[in-house]
C-alpha cells in the first residue's frame, strides 16, 4: 500500500507507513467524498430555493394582474353609475323644470273680471268688450206673473247667450254663459225687460 505522505510502497493492509510512519486510513478520501456529496446537496436546494422563489413571484405576479383587473373593472363599473345618476338626476331635474313651467303658466293666466254690469226693470246697455279669449256670464230674476221676460246679451261679433221665462214658467233666478275668442274689441248690448235684478260679467283669460 502506497504512503500518501512519502509514496513508500508499504505491505498490503499496513496501518502506518514503514518509512515515515504516516497513516495509511482511507478517512481522508472518504472525508473527501462526503465533502463532494454534500457540496451536491447543498447545491440542490439552492437550485430547489430558486426554483419555488421563481414559482411564488410568478403568482404573484398573476394575482396583482387579476386583481388590477378587478380594481378596473370595479372603477369603470363606479364611473358608468355615477355617470348614470347624473343623468338621471339631469333627467330629474328637467321633469321638474318642465312641472314648475306648467304650474307657472297654469298660475300666470285666469279668467280676470274685466266688467260687472247690473240693474233692475226693462231697457237696454251698451258695452264695449276688449279682445282677447272672454267669458260672458249672465243671471236674472223677473217679475212675477209676466211671460215676456227676459235677459239677453249679444256681440257685434255674433256671440250671444241670455235667459227668458213662459207663462208657465216659475218664477226663479235663471242663468247662462258663454266664451268666445276674438282679436278685436266688440260691442255688446244688454237687453232686459220685467226683471227684478239683473247682472253681467264679462271675464278675459290673462
């Protein structure tokens, strides 16, 4: 057996050298391949570390995506509601506009008196009507016991409307309208006979 230590060709299974007197044990070498087995080991799960830290960033990565995706998706899904609501609100707020519109018309225009007229007996009364829509209303009350009585109220326009009584008629408070559109003054005459009260009103809408 050959001494590692002076290369002196000693007798097979010799302990020590004969020369030197140095250990002729395998310990070293087998130290030695430990040493090599290890190293492998180790090497190994260094490669199996970077394998799984690899592994881990990429999910992660894939999960930060996915759930950037989400967070975009959940803002563009905010942004279409709230873009919505304003719309309804606007749309709201249109049907309000229109609603207080038509209050404001309904209660910037009615039938305003424009003329009261009344007395008692027979005879006649010219009126001078100005233009506009108008609303003519007209009540009665005659005398008794008579059959020609009568209230009768015509335009130079050819509206009219009155009341009258037969001689079979009782003796009550009778009354009449009418309305009528016209883009110029009229004239109108009032004509009664046998009353005890009479009364006309002429309205205009503004």
């Amino acid at each position: 057996m050959k001494c590692r230590q002076c290369g002196f060709e000693n007798k097979k299974g010799a302990k020590f050298c004969t020369k030197c007197g140095g250990s002729l044990s395998h310990a070293p070498v087998e130290t030695s391949e430990k040493s090599n087995s290890t190293k492998y080991i180790i090497i190994a799960l260094i490669a199996v570390i970077i394998l799984l830290v690899g592994v881990i960033g990429y999910f992660a990565l894939a999960g930060d995506d996915s759930s950037s995706s989400a967070d975009e998706a959940s803002q563009e899904a905010d942004v279409s509601q709230a873009v919505d609501s304003v719309e309804s609100d606007d749309s709201d707020d249109d049907v309000q506009t229109q609603v207080v519109s038509s209050n404001q018309e309904s209660e910037a225009k009615s039938w305003v008196s424009i003329g009261s007229y009344s007395g008692e007996g027979s005879g006649s009364k010219t009126v001078v009507v100005p233009s506009g829509k108008i609303m003519v209303k007209l009540s009665a009350y005659p005398i008794k016991n008579y059959a020609t009585n009568h209230l009768y109220v015509s335009g130079s326009n050819g509206e009219s409307g009155g009341v009258d009584w037969g001689s079979k008629s009782a003796v009550e408070t009778r009354s009449d309208s009418f309305t009528y559109t016209s883009s110029s003054d009229e004239t109108f005459t009032i004509d009664y006979y046998e009353t005890v009260s009479w009364n006309v009103e002429f309205y205009r809408y503004q």
